[in-house]
C-alpha cells in the first residue's frame, strides 16, 4: 500500500511560513515559525510512529557476498537525459511550481505524501519536502519494488534504497543554492515530478547477507534502465550529489 496523505499539512505549513516572517539566519529551510522551538522542516516531517524509519546505523564493509550483475556498460551515458527533457516532462506532468501558501492550498494537481516504507527509506530531508503527484509517487514505488524483488531474486540482503530530494520551492532552491552553487533556478523539483535516489548510500535493516553499496548502485542501474525504456522517466545521474535525478514522465497516448 503507497505510503500516501493528503497536502494539507503542507499548506498549513506555508502559512505558518508566511506569518512568521523570512526566518533563520543559517539558509536552511527549517526555518523558525511562531511556535516556539518548531520549523517548517519538523511540521512536514512524516510521524515519529513510522516503523520503516527504522534502521541500523552502519552497514557491514566487510565479508559482503557479491552480487551476480547484468551487464549494461558504464551508468553515467545510460543516464544522461539532459535538463530540457526533464524540465519539459516535469512541466506537462506537473503542478504549477508553489511560490507561497495560496498555490499550497489551490495545487493545480494532486499531491501525495511520501514516507519511508518497504520500498524505500526517505532521508532526512532539508530543502525538499515529502510530496509528489500520484505518477512520480507510483514510479518511485515501482522502482523500490522492482529494486527489493531483483535484490532478493540475487541472493538477497536487508537494504532499502534512499531517496534524498523530493519536491522543492522557490525558497527551498534559494536556501539550497547557498550550500550548492549547481543547484539550478528552474529546478524540476517544483513540479513534484522529480525525486533524487542516492547511488553512493543505501539503507541497511538488518545484517543478513552483507552487499557492497557498490554492487547495490549497479543493481539500482539496471532497475532503472528498465523503468527508462519503458517510457517512464528520464534518468540523469548527478556526479556532485551522487543521485539518480528521475523525473517521471506523462503516459503515452
């Protein structure tokens, strides 16, 4: 079952964004609100009850059992769709990018809310938040899915991927900007098309048989190879931030 709830703690939120003024001073986006000792970051945060939050602290380095690979070549030409094909996915597919608390309450498109589950371990996230519209949320449990299914079809192991980046605004982009030069102004992640999936990370529930997170990256490339010759999203793998930068994209007619 998808992992979902509705926008509505995400307006509320931006109105309490609104009233409260610009905010901290450090460029993160838990900004202070007019609540003592909370943030916008802590308000949208998925529910501490979450038991899929759960997991060990360290995975094993050492004694890892390899995993057998298909070969598909080196994954950064694979993954390579440039920018204007993102950003025009992302803007057929998309809602119209929330510049404040009114476009939060009027979303030209659903949003769901993505939290840690089966499929997948959501980080930590400090200038994106938990939402995408239902096409992008369905892809990213497809992919989980199809990772864990293709994991255990090997041999098995206990790891989740983790998704780094959801949906962003234009003040969480500005906030970004000012810990990462590249991050751009026209960003795909304002249309809650997009997410990040950390290929040099992944989460670890518990020690059964031991993977190298470098054997867990090319499982993930070949999982998402599959997704992209479907036609079901456009594939960019960052160097910096060592992700997988997808964007869904619209069905074909």
């Amino acid at each position: 079952m998808y992992c979902f709830s509705r926008i509505y703690a995400f307006a509320a939120a931006c109105v309490l964004l609104s009233a409260c003024g610009s905010g901290s001073s450090d460029g993160s986006v838990g900004e202070r609100c007019c609540y003592p000792d909370a943030s916008l970051a802590e308000i949208l945060s998925p529910s501490a009850d979450n038991q899929y939050d759960v997991h060990i602290d360290e995975a094993p380095d050492s004694g890892c059992e390899r995993l057998k690979l298909r070969p598909i070549g080196h994954l950064r030409p694979l993954f390579n769709d440039s920018n204007y094909l993102h950003l025009a996915a992302a803007q057929a597919l998309g809602i119209r990018p929330i510049a404040g608390f009114a476009d939060a309450w009027n979303t030209t498109r659903p949003l769901m809310q993505v939290r840690s589950c089966a499929d997948f371990y959501v980080d930590d996230l400090r200038h994106s938040y938990p939402y995408l519209v239902p096409e992008a949320a369905a892809l990213l449990h497809d992919i989980g899915a199809a990772f864990n299914d293709s994991l255990e079809a090997r041999g098995g192991g206990s790891y989740r991927m983790k998704v780094t980046s959801l949906l962003r605004t234009p003040y969480t982009v500005r906030s970004l900007r000012r810990v990462n030069r590249n991050a751009v102004g026209e960003s795909t992640h304002f249309y809650g098309t997009t997410f990040d999936i950390s290929y040099s990370r992944f989460i670890c529930d518990s020690i059964t048989v031991g993977r190298t997170f470098e054997d867990l990256k090319n499982l993930l490339g070949e999982v998402l190879l599959d997704f992209k010759k479907q036609g079901r999203c456009y594939v960019k793998m960052e160097r910096r931030q060592a992700c997988f930068h997808i964007t869904a994209r619209p069905p074909t007619k």
